[in-house]
C-alpha cells in the first residue's frame, strides 16, 4: 500500500492510530463532513489542509501522500537537526525569502511550508516519470535544451 493512490486508507489508518473519529477531526480542522469523507476516500486535499492533517495527526505530508518518509525525516536524534552555521552563507534571494516569511501570520507560515512540501514531492514524482520515461538521461537533456 504504497503511493497517492492509497491516500484514503493511510488518512482512515492514521486518524484511527492518533485516536481521531473523523467526526472530531472535521471538527478541529474546521473542514465539512463532506470534505472529510472525500478525503478518506481517496480525494486529496489541497496543501494547506494536508498539511494541517499533517500536523493533526503527527505524520509528514510526504507519509499522508506517499506512505514513505525520506531518510532525512525518518532521523529523529537531535544531531539530526542541523544548526544555524550548517547552511553556509545564504544567498540574496534566500534571505529575501526569509525576510518575507518572517513577516507572515503563523497561519500563512503554515500555508507556505505546506505549499514547498508539495512542490517538492511533485517534483520527485516527476523526476521519477522522466527517469522512466528516459533511463539514460538523454532525452530529460535534449528536452531541457528545447526549453531554454
């Protein structure tokens, strides 16, 4: 059970481990019950209410979508988190990012973390597509020529 597709038996397992009916996660989440229902049918929800379930629940977003945790995410020892010095120098447009966040409301914080999750497992999903679809590389290259 593994992928996108079981993402409506991950959330009714998960909401059952953590304890929650979905009536009571609806609830919390401030979500319709027609809302929930979809979703623990397999419909999957936008990035801010995965990623609120995400928090609900205790589990990544990558683990709701996928079913799978990076190796990253699956370290939880505190040497595991990096320190302010580990990133190196931050260039302009990040700390421009970070300006920016910094500015924001807990809530759009929230959104906006949602939202680069997303990107990035859409992106390794595609990433996955074109490795298929061109196993040497090749053909990803010849594509990205074309669109330069």
């Amino acid at each position: 059970m593994n992928g996108v597709n079981d993402f409506g038996e991950r959330l009714r397992k998960a909401l059952k481990n953590a304890g929650y009916t979905q009536a009571r996660a609806t609830e919390e989440l401030k979500l319709s019950k027609n809302a929930m229902t979809n979703y623990v049918n397999g419909r999957i929800p936008d990035a801010t209410i995965l990623y609120n379930l995400s928090k609900l629940l205790g589990l990544s977003m990558e683990y709701l979508l996928t079913g799978k945790e990076t190796k990253a995410r699956q370290q939880t020892t505190d040497d595991s988190i990096p320190d302010s010095n580990s990133f190196g120098k931050l260039t302009d447009d990040e700390i421009k990012v970070l300006t920016l966040y910094r500015q924001l409301s807990n809530k759009d914080k929230a959104k906006i973390e949602g939202m680069l999750e997303m990107k990035i497992f859409e992106s390794q999903e595609s990433k996955k597509v074109e490795s298929s679809i061109f196993p040497t590389g090749e053909g990803a290259a010849s594509k990205e020529k074309k669109h330069a």
